[in-house]
C-alpha cells in the first residue's frame, strides 16, 4: 500500500514536470499557446502537491518553475501578437483615412488660370506663367547667372512660376510655399522641385536655403524634366496640381 501512495506521488511530480516542459514548448507558438496557460497551471497545481507530500522534489520544483514559466512566456507572446495587430489595424486605418482624405481634397479642388490670384493663409499666390524650355533662365539675368539647362536633347523643361507674397508677421521658408505636380494625358505624373530668383531676377538659387520675409514677394519657379514629345504633342492635356496649405489648385496648361 505504502508503495501504491509513493508511486502517485512520485507520478505527481512527474507529471508537473512533463507539463511544465511541454507548455513552454507551445508557449512561444502564437495562438497555440493558449494551451500553454492550462499546461502550465496543471504543471503549477501538480508541482506544489508533490512539493507539500514531499516526493519527488526535484521533479516537482521544475515542473513548478517551468509552469509558471511557461505562463509568463505565453502572457508576454499573446500580448506582442495583439500590439502587433493593433498596430496593423491602426495603420491600414490611418492609410485608408489619408487616402480618403487625399480623395476629397482633389474632388474640391479648385481650378485657377494664369494671372489669377489666390490667399492662402500666410500667402498671396499669383500664377505668372506655364512653358516649355530646353534652358530655363531668369527673368533678367545677371552676367553670371544660375540657369536649368537639359543634357538630353530629347528631353525639355516644363514649369510653372508662381508669385508668391509673403501676408504673415514673420519670415517663412519659400520651400513651403507649395508643391506642384504635373500631369499629363490624365494619368502620367511628374512632381515639381522648386527654384526662386534673386536679385530681382538676376539669378536662381535654393528654395530649401530661402526664406521670405513679411510682406515680401518672391518669384518661384516649379520645374521637371520630361521627355520633349510631351511639348510637342499638344493635342494630349497637360495640367498642374498646385498644392498650396493642403488645398489642391488645378492649373490648365493646355
């Protein structure tokens, strides 16, 4: 009978041990792992049974720890797995609110001419201009001056030049006055990198080095390299999506 008593015992502590092995096992297995908390309770509950009966010590500690290990391990998997799908969530939410955003942004947007001007803010913004060129030069150039000239004969400058009048109280950066993208037979884009002339015309230099200072204007020119078949086939549409303080401006170039 004594025998009977030892060997439950000792199946005890055996049985927390094999538990607690095989649940921190499954415990790194996401999902799965949920069967890794049962293992490890019943590794646990077994474990301290052995423990207070005192047989199979040894056993029944490491099924101890090892149950509550694989406890642990499973709670710290579980919750990486919901951050990571929150955070999954939580982006395809924020693409999807932006791109409905960007959506109705460009259903309102509004058409502008040349000559027209338009107050945006900390702006007054007046279209000067649209064109074609192979060499881009200042309004009034100096005997040294900056200029954009293509290296592909193939290909040609299209650009728009913007006026834009600095209405706030204190100097802004001219980088941020807007952005411009161009379009062309509907469907092909093109987006802008943008120039400004100084010395009243005399040169170009940097938007991203530049800033306007309060009731100031400065000449801003929205440039990009296409291939010269876009000038030259002027039968297809061609406009600007000018983007000024996240409201959409649709220039009509032809």
């Amino acid at each position: 009978m004594e025998n009977n008593k030892t060997n439950n015992k000792s199946s005890l502590a055996t049985a927390s041990m094999v538990l607690g092995i095989i649940g921190v096992c499954i415990s790194f297995i996401p999902i799965l792992n949920v069967i890794s908390f049962v293992l490890g309770l019943l590794a646990f509950v077994f474990g301290i049974i052995a423990i207070v009966k005192k047989m199979g010590i040894g056993q029944a500690i490491t099924g101890l720890v090892l149950g509550i290990a694989s406890i642990i391990i499973m709670i710290s998997i579980m919750g990486g797995t919901a951050d990571t799908i929150n955070d999954a969530v939580d982006k395809i939410n924020s693409n999807t609110s932006q791109t409905n955003e960007k959506n109705s942004k460009k259903a309102n947007a509004k058409s502008i001419i040349i000559g027209e001007t338009v107050t945006e803010k900390d702006w007054e913004i007046t279209v000067k201009e649209t064109n074609f060129k192979q060499d881009v030069i200042p309004s009034n150039p100096d005997s040294f001056y900056t200029h954009y000239q293509v290296k592909d004969t193939d290909n040609i400058y299209m650009y728009v030049v913007l006026t834009a009048k600095n209405i706030s109280t204190l100097a802004l950066d001219a980088d941020k006055v807007a952005k411009v993208k161009f379009k062309y037979d509907n469907k092909y884009e093109y987006n802008a990198f943008s120039a400004v002339e100084k010395k009243g015309g005399g040169t170009f230099t940097y938007t991203n080095i530049t800033r306007i200072d309060p009731l100031t204007a400065e000449t801003l020119y929205y440039l990009v390299e296409v291939p010269k078949t876009i000038a030259d086939e002027t039968d297809t549409p061609v406009e600007a999506e000018i983007t000024i303080n996240n409201n959409i401006y649709n220039l009509k170039i032809r």
